[in-house]
C-alpha cells in the first residue's frame, strides 16, 4: 500500500490521479504531519510499505516570510515522520520530495555529488531534512529511502507566488505593448510539466530506486526563453543586464541509468 502526505499540492494531487488510473493502492494522510502519533496510526491502520513524502511549504517567498512555520512543517514534519517509522519497526520504503534549491548556482549541469549550499531558507529546509532521514538510516535498515531533488516545475493549478502563474497573471493584467519588464532573465532552470515530475516519481518508486536522484529534464533553459515559451505574444522585454545571474541545471545521468528508456 502506498502512503502520501502532502496530498493536496500540485504534484501530490497529479500523483493520486495516476495512481488512480492504474488502480493502485494508496492513502493519504489528512491530519497534521506535526503529529507523529496521527502517522503512525496512518501507516499502521492501512499497513503502508511505500511512503511518498510531499508535505511541505514549498513557495520559496513563502518560507522567507513565514520562516517558524515552515521549519514547523518542513522540518518537524520529517521528524515526526521519522518517528513514526522507528515506533513501526518493520520495512518502509521511502521517497523524500527534496529541492534543486539545496545546491549553489553553478554553470555546469548539476550532479548529485556536487556542492551543497542553500540558496534560501527553503532549500535549507530540504537539507536538514535530508540530513535527519540519512542519519536515521544509518541505524536502521528497515527504511529504504530515496531521496528525489526536483528542479524547477510548472502546471496550471500553481499559484503566485510561483514564476509560472506569476507570469500567466501577469499576461492577464498588464499592457503588453508596453515593455515587460523581466528579472532574472538570464538565469537559467531546468524546467518539467509537472505531470513529467509525477510520472517519473511513481516510476522511481517502482523499481525502489534508493539514493539521492535528480528529478529533471537535463536541458537548461534560460527564464526569457521558457517566458518567450508560454506568452500570448511578442513582448517587448526589458532586461537589467548587470543583475546577478544564478543557474539551477541538472545532471540527470544517474536518473537515466535508473529509469533506462523508461524517461
């Protein structure tokens, strides 16, 4: 039986509709992640053995201005998650819904061995969570745990303040004749439907993959691009070029040889 927290977000609602569509087993937990007691009865009750953990503050501005509640959940919530787990005792298979956000900007594609540096408290967040379920599976081998490090992505049901809906909001409101002004024009992300995002995640949890993973498409983009991508029209596009520049962009070899011409 498949377990998923965060069920409501984007991609943890696309994920129950997949796993619909192939008849699958699942539950979702409707209580607070804060609450060990509460997951630990979720897990039991339905005999849980797959875990997918997507509960989270995940709107970078968000967190930066509501930064107790986002360690709350963020990081209480994996922690109670954790001791829930050790209170089961048996074999639980785990996927962490981790962030590109916990890398440092880096012109090359991004391994999963390279540097880590958060570049905001979001991405810190993820990493301290990621620390807590690694030092935790040292002592005990029962829980497999993957850890899946999602780079940038998009779907219609986002909200602001997200680049997708900003923009799609933006197009709505503003006169475009007149320059649109665009930040971070030349920064680069490696961009997915969120739908990609989800397929690939159910696929990861099929074959148990374990270790930290890359979850992306392997194809930087420039923000003015993907803009220029989803406009209604030619823009006018006002661009500061001595702004700083930063590159989230993934290396997504280790993935391939997980999902082979599965991806």
């Amino acid at each position: 039986m498949i377990g998923i927290t965060g069920y409501k977000g984007v991609l943890g609602s696309i994920i129950c509709e997949k796993l619909k569509e192939r008849n699958e087993k699942f539950s979702v937990f409707e209580d607070d992640i804060r609450d060990s007691d509460l997951l630990y009865n979720w897990i039991n009750s339905n005999n849980i053995d797959t875990i997918i953990h997507l509960a989270s503050k995940v709107a970078v501005a968000d967190v930066q201005n509501n930064l107790d509640d986002a360690y709350d959940v963020n990081v209480n919530g994996t922690i109670s998650l954790i001791k829930s787990i050790k209170k089961l005792n048996r074999s639980i298979y785990l996927f962490f819904a981790s962030s590109s956000h916990v890398y440092a900007s880096n012109e090359n594609l991004i391994k999963e061995t390279d540097c880590i540096y958060p570049q905001n408290s979001y991405g810190l967040t993820k990493y301290i969570s990621e620390l807590l379920l690694q030092d935790f599976c040292k002592s005990h081998i029962f829980l497999e745990l993957c850890i899946g490090r999602i780079f940038s992505f998009y779907h219609e049901t986002q909200k602001p303040p997200f680049l997708y809906p900003t923009l799609k909001k933006r197009f709505e409101t503003e006169d475009l004749n007149a320059p649109f002004v665009l930040h971070g024009a030349n920064s680069t992300r490696d961009f997915l439907p969120a739908e990609e995002v989800c397929s690939i995640i159910i696929k990861i949890i099929d074959k148990k993959a374990k270790g930290i993973i890359n979850i992306a498409s392997g194809t930087p983009k420039k923000i003015i691009d993907f803009v220029k991508e989803i406009a209604p029209i030619d823009l006018n596009y006002q661009v500061n070029l001595q702004e700083n520049i930063n590159h989230l962009n993934a290396d997504i070899t280790f993935l391939k040889s997980i999902l082979h011409d599965e991806l």
